[in-house]
C-alpha cells in the first residue's frame, strides 16, 4: 500500500464502484426487458411480479438510485477527499452509508415485485424503507461535511459544493414528500392530498433529477474534467455563478410536469417560465466544462476517459435546452404523455449521466488500483457503442412521440 493508500480511505470508493456497475448492468436489463414487453406483451407470461408495471418502478429506482446513487457515493468520497487533502472523518460511517444503502437497494428489489408500492414517482418505496433512506442519507451527509470540516486547505474546490447542495436538498424533498400515515408494515397513505399532494410530488420528482441527477453528477463534473485534461477550469467565477444559479432556480419547476391539470394555471406558468431561464446557467455550466479544453482539443484524439466526460456535457446542453422548450406551454401540449418525454428523460439519464459516470469511473480505477486500462479498443467500443445507441434511443423516441 502506498502512502496516497495509506492517507485516503479509498477502499470504499472501491466498493461503491462495484457496485454501481453491477447495478448499471441490472437496471439497463431491466429496462431492455420492459421495454421488449410493450413490443411483445407474452414477454410478461402472465406473471405479475414480472409485468411491466411492477418492474418499470424497479428500472427507474435501480438506474436512479442504485447505479446513480452509487456513483455519487463513490464519488464524493473520493473528491472531497483528495480536494480536502484529509481521510473521510469516519470510516466506520462511510460504511454504515455503504451497507444501508445496499439494504436500501435490496428492499426495493423485494418490495417492488410484489406490488407494495406508494404510486409516486421516484419515490414508490414503503414508509419502512423511506425511514432507512433517510437515515443512510443523514450519515452519508454528516460524513462529508465534517470531512470538510477538518480539511487540511482553506479553499472548499467548487465540485464539494455541488456535491453538499445534493446532499441537502435531497434530505429536506425525501422527508416532506414521504411524510405519511402507517396502516401496517407495508401501506401508508401520504399526509397531503389532491393537488397539493401532486405538486408536493413533483416538487420533489423534478428535483431528484435537478439535485440528485444534475448538481451531484456535475460535482462530478467538475472535479473529474478538469483532472482529466490536467488543466483549470475554464472559468472558475462562472461555476460559481452556475452554483448559485442552479440552486435558487432548479427548486421552482416542478409544476411543469402538470400543465394542464387541477394546478392552477399561475403555477405552471411559474415553473415554465423559470424553466426557461435555467437554459442560462445549465448552457453557462456546459460551456464551462468543454472550454477547459481550450488550447487542448487533440486529446479527445487519444484520452478515452476525456470523450465520455465531453460528451456527456454535450447531452447536458442539449437536454437543459429540450428540457425548458418542452415546459413552454404550448410544446407541453404536444409533448406530454408521449414518447417525446422519454427520449427526453433518457437523453439525459444515458447521455450526460451514465456518460459522465462512466468517465469518472474509469479515471478513479486507474488512480486507485496504480494501473492502466485492461483494453483501450474495449473502452473505444464501449464509448461508440454508448453514443450511439443513445443517440439511435433517444431519436426514435422523438419520432414515436
């Protein structure tokens, strides 16, 4: 063990690496099995457990928060160690975050398959099981702040920002969108209804993927793209604009998802308009990343690791900027309920989340294990075939739609 092994805990980075490309694999089958059920509806064998109604929950859940979860767990606990220059202030915790999370996932596969369900998006998990997310997620949170808080530089690197602005936010949505009222074990009726209930919902809906999926993954942005092309970050002033931003802006869309309901109308207007002003800071983020390779374009020639990182930021730009269009009010009422919507969503779950995940994976097993990449033509093929099937995806969803 050498001594950058001896002064980092990185053999929980290493677990939590394990396991998000288990789960990558898991929730992507999942998702090629539902799907091929909507083209060929025997494929459910008239087996509940497997319909596509209780598996469609296990697919999003399982790419979200298995997979997704686990590569912000992996991660943060490497960036902020190495931007801190200090050890994770418990190793024990990081564990306990480790082993809970998987219960958590575990639950999930069990629960889900069965029917026991709270029927709300990205959030279908029983009381039970939200009570020990939360408490996983408590721990993950405390982990890293006091890793902060006892960091060996005076400057907190902007990445460590993003990553606790998740962590945060994600804590205060989980808890108000699943306070609910136990019947047993496995039922629980949520303590709002009505429209109020929906846009507690999508409040918290839309903010799984603004906090969970957009700040998290560009924590990891911005830490990994610049180490990558071993150069600054472009503009350093504009990602702190990006931060702020984002944070005072992205909590305010969620009524887009219901335009045309029970909502009333100034809401949805609301949530459109400012939906349409994040295309300034999600563009400004975007721009921020690709131009620290300014001066040093030749090495996406040969940096594998540097064109997954690239092209998840292009995806970022382009589902930042159909995001927005499709809350407008009068593309809403095409758009919604069709497909447009999922090639939408997996615009930006394939290509800028699992693209830039993947990146920052294959740059930390390097640098953990001391070693170089088993197959360069391997990663060459993994990088073509992952961009163009997204891209083959996400264009037959907009037609479909």
């Amino acid at each position: 063990m050498n001594a950058e092994q001896q002064q980092y805990n990185y053999q929980i980075v290493k677990w939590f690496s394990y396991m998000a490309c288990v789960y990558l694999v898991i929730g992507t089958g999942i998702g090629v099995y539902i799907a091929s059920e909507l083209a060929w509806p025997f494929l459910n064998f008239d087996n509940p457990y497997i319909s596509f109604g209780r598996l469609r929950p296990l697919h999003t859940n399982s790419v979200i928060f298995a997979f997704g979860g686990s590569t912000l767990m992996a991660t943060a606990f490497y960036v902020v160690q190495r931007t801190c220059s200090t050890r994770l202030w418990s190793d024990k915790l990081a564990w306990f975050v480790f082993w809970g999370w998987n219960l958590v996932i575990l639950s999930a596969v069990i629960t889900l398959p069965l029917g026991y369900t709270q029927s709300k998006e990205y959030a279908e998990l029983e009381w039970p099981i939200d009570i020990l997310i939360a408490v996983v997620w408590l721990a993950y949170t405390f982990n890293f702040i006091m890793t902060i808080s006892i960091r060996k530089v005076s400057h907190i690197y902007v990445a460590n920002w993003f990553f606790l602005a998740m962590m945060v936010m994600i804590t205060y949505l989980h808890v108000v969108n699943s306070l609910a009222i136990p019947v047993d074990l496995f039922k629980s009726y949520s303590i709002f209804s009505g429209v109020q209930d929906a846009m507690i919902q999508w409040w918290w809906g839309h903010n799984a993927v603004g906090f969970f999926l957009t700040a998290g993954f560009l924590g990891i942005m911005y830490y990994f793209v610049p180490k990558q092309a071993n150069r600054p970050v472009y503009s350093y002033r504009l990602s702190v604009i990006h931060f702020w931003a984002l944070i005072f802006g992205y909590v305010w869309l969620g009524a887009h998802h219901l335009q045309y309901t029970a909502l009333p109308d100034w809401t949805g207007s609301l949530g459109a308009a400012i939906s349409l002003a994040m295309i300034i800071p999600s563009w400004g983020g975007a721009i921020n990343g690709m131009f620290t390779l300014s001066g040093a374009w030749d090495k996406l020639r040969t940096d594998y690791i540097l064109r997954f990182l690239i092209v998840s930021l292009a995806f970022y730009a382009m589902s930042t900027f159909e995001g927005p269009v499709m809350a407008a009010k009068t593309v809403n009422a095409l758009s919604h309920y069709t497909d447009w919507t999922i090639g939408h969503v997996h615009s930006g779950a394939l290509g800028w989340v699992a693209m830039v995940s993947i990146g920052a994976l294959y740059h930390m097993v390097e640098r953990m294990w001391g070693t170089t990449i088993y197959s360069v033509r391997l990663v060459n093929l993994h990088f073509w075939m992952a961009t163009i099937g997204t891209a083959i995806y996400i264009t037959a969803m907009w037609v479909a739609g």
